[in-house]
C-alpha cells in the first residue's frame, strides 16, 4: 500500500465523519467555525473577544484542540461558557472523529454558535474538515507579508482572513499590501478584516459578519 | 492495518534513511543542522546573518524546505551560497527522504556545514530526523511565552532555543522568565540564546556556540 493511497484513505474517512458532524450540525441549527492559524497569532484571544460581544444574542460554545494540556480551554471556561477540551497526543491538528467525539460533551439542543479552535499549525489543519459552515483563519502581522504565497491551502479554504495584531504592524514591517494582494490571488472570495484584538480595533466588522452569517444560515434552516 | 501502524512505519524508514544521511555527512566532515520555527519566526534571516558570520570561516550550504515555490532559496542565492530548494508540495515537514534527493545537488566535498531551513510549522518537524548533527529551533517573541507548555516535542527534541524578536517582547508583554522555566522543564539541557534577528542583539553568542559545535565535531572526525 503506498503512501498517497493511505492519506487518501485517510481524508476520504474523516470526510464522510464530517458530513455526519454537519447532519447532525444542521439538525440542531447550529452554525459552526473552524479557527485556524500559526500558533500564537491570537486564536484564544480573538474566541474571548467573540464571545463577549456575541453571548447575548447567541448560545455559544467552544471546543478547544491542543496537543496537550487545557491552558486555552481554561481561559474559555473561565467566562462561564460550554468547552470541550480536545487533545490531540501530539497530532498537528483537529479531525472530524475528534470533533465528533467532542461534540458528545456538549449541550447541543442549546446552543447557535459553535467555535472549534484548532491546534497551531498553518499548514495542515486547513486539509481536515470538521463539519463546519466555515472556515475562519489568522495571519499576524508579525509572521510576515509572505505568508499567503508560503502557506496558499488555508488561505484558498478558508472563508475569511483576519489580519491580526495590527497595533504591531508599524514596529514589523508588515506590507499589508502585498498580504491583501497575494491572498486575494489564492482566493478571490476572501473577506478581509484588519483587526488587533489587543486594542480591539477592527473587531466590530469581523463580530457584524459573523452575526450575519449566523442569521443567514438560521433563516435557511427555518 | 491500523492507522498508528502506517505512521510508525513510516518513521521507522525515515529514521533509517535519516542513519544513511549521517553516515555520508560523516564520511565529508559536514556539521548539520536543522532549523525549526512556526511560520515567520525569523528562520531565513537567522541563516542570512549565519551566513554573513560564518562564511570567511566555513563552507557553508543551505537547503531550503518550503510547501511550494523559491521565495527563501532566492534570498539565499543573493548570497551566493550553495542552496537546493526542496518543495513538498503541501507537506507540512521535510523528511529524511526529500533531503537525501537535495543532497544530490550540492557538491558535499566542498561543504563544513549545511543548514537545513524547515517548513515553518512547530508540531511536525521535530518528529522527523533528518541525519542532523543538531536541531535547532525559534521561538518569536509575539508568539507568546507559553508556546513551550503546548508545543512541548520541538522544545524537547531540540539542542539549542533561539528566542527571537526580543526587540518586540515591550510591545507583545512576552513572559521571558516563563518562557524559560517551561522550556527548561521539558528540556534541562536545552541552550537558550536571546536575540534579535532585526537589531542583532545577541546574535554574537550564537555564532560562537555553533562555531564550537562544528570544531568540536570536526576534531572528533580527524
């Protein structure tokens, strides 16, 4: 058995679990998001600021991948919301068995909104579905204008860019520009936010959209 | 066959191959190292200013690992330095296979030390030997302090830290001391070095430990 067919197998099986996870996603009404970017570029601060600003008029909850340990699960249950903690052992990334077995820990029936924070990593989370109605990613401004040329699977799959930490842009060097330009040319669809969650510049867009998002996909569901 | 059994498989060759390199590094004398970080944490200008320190002394080489494209073996040959580009066309890591294909394309006999410039990823790199004398890493200051904590493999299986951006840690409230601690807790015997690629603070300790590492390793080859 070679190689490239054991990875298909592979992708092929978590496939059809992620279109379980959506079923059962769909059933319930329940719009879901799958968090991806280089680690530390602000995922668990950004799902914080979210919450926040969206408790009040969704039933939010969170399922956090690691590779070990709940640091991040932690600071979301510190704000008195649903967490699932995922660990990987070591795995690069989250996968729709995982997400399924998570989602058993969690109160379905009362929930709108679900966050999966993935595991760190530019690269291989944006090949594995979960379920989700879309995938959300992060480029810090300190990782570099290059990084949509160097990394172009998560920024063709996702939904939507949030360029973060821009109170850093100034002190990096950061050619918003060419970040703006290069992603756009990997996928032409891409929203774009320029957000710094430290300072909460930006957020308001990303937190609109995504609300529209929600109630897009209610109404659908009606 | 399960899937833990396809993975350990797949790193029992790789370790096998990874021995095959080491032994023709060791039959030329080349100190090798391989050079980890996620994504813009600064590897590629750590090898410029590597190089700029060291080449009067060593005959250096460079193999660029990237998903796609030349964009860090195109400032390396600016250099005029020997560099082979390894594409992994979406993979996440190089492996020991893909840089017994690059060596073939460097000329070893006239080569003391090669550095090998890995995907920009903190999870999967540090599984995978290579046949390096040494695997060293980066961490950046904006990445945050508890990297190690949630990271721990690349910390563990790494000799030398390199903890980059120092010159951003006033602007991202970078724990060092934790940074540290963690990081020492996985790997007592880890070296730590605090630098700032952009400024060049710090950079002097580095180029002298790694200047003794390869006498050290050259004297035990004569």
């Amino acid at each position: 058995m070679g190689k490239i067919s054991v990875v298909k197998q592979v992708l092929d099986a978590n496939d059809r679990i992620a279109q379980e996870n959506r079923a059962v996603f769909d059933a319930k009404s329940i719009f879901v998001i799958n968090l991806m970017s280089s680690p530390g570029a602000g995922k668990t601060t950004l799902v914080e600021k979210t919450i926040s600003a969206l408790r009040g008029r969704y039933r939010i909850g969170v399922i956090e991948g690691d590779i070990q340990d709940t640091y991040d699960a932690d600071r979301i249950a510190a704000l008195d919301i649903p967490v699932v903690q995922i660990n990987t052992g070591g795995g690069c990334h989250i996968d729709a068995n995982m997400v399924r077995e998570a989602m058993a820990g969690l109160d379905l029936d009362a929930m709108d909104f679900l966050i999966n924070e993935n595991v760190g990593n530019l690269v291989c989370p944006a090949e594995f579905k979960i379920g989700e109605n879309a995938k959300v990613m992060i480029l810090s401004t300190p990782e570099g204008a290059d990084k949509p040329s160097k990394y172009p699977l998560m920024f063709h799959e996702s939904k939507v860019l949030l360029i973060n930490k821009m109170d850093l842009a100034p002190y990096v060097d950061f050619d918003l520009e060419k970040a703006r330009r290069d992603a756009l040319a990997i996928n032409p669809d891409l929203v774009i936010f320029e957000v710094s969650c430290k300072t909460g510049k930006g957020l308001q867009e990303w937190f609109t959209w995504i609300s529209n998002q929600i109630e897009d996909y209610q109404k659908s569901r009606m």
